[in-house]
C-alpha cells in the first residue's frame, strides 16, 4: 500500500487521558486511541500495525492483547510508554 493510498483512507491518533488533559507527568505513559477506517480488520490492526511497530528500531516491550474486547498494543517508544 503506497502512502497515497494510506492516505485517502483515513485513520486517526488521538491522545487521551492525563495526556489529553494536560496533568501527565515525567515518566508517566501517553494514552492514545488509534481509530481506522471501517474496512481495517481487527486482523489488519494487529498482523499489519503490530509487525510495522515490531520493526522499527524505537519500539521496545511491545505486547498486544488480541482478544480483548476493545484491542491493545503496549509499547515504548523511545523509553516513552505508549
């Protein structure tokens, strides 16, 4: 999939949380809610998303809970939690 094509799709980051609210703190974890277009499967999220996260160098402690109801990736990047 180009970039382009990415793009004309559509898809969201949002932050949430203390973050969102502005009363986080140093060393505190930045809450975000990744929303996709409807044709992104569950499947996509996690074999797409996770395999592109897993790969870049910034990424560590990833961990990804695929059956919860609401799905979830964890992760640091750069010593940040995400």
């Amino acid at each position: 999939c180009s970039e382009e094509v990415a793009q004309r799709a559509g898809g969201q980051v949002f932050t949430s949380g203390s973050y969102r609210l502005g009363v986080n703190e140093r060393g505190m974890d930045i809450d975000t809610i990744c929303v996709a277009p409807r044709m992104v499967t569950r499947e996509d999220f996690f074999d797409s998303l996770k395999f592109i996260l897993e790969d870049h160098e910034s990424v560590t402690n990833l961990t990804s809970v695929e059956s919860a109801s609401v799905p979830i990736i964890t992760f640091d990047f750069d010593n940040v939690n995400i």
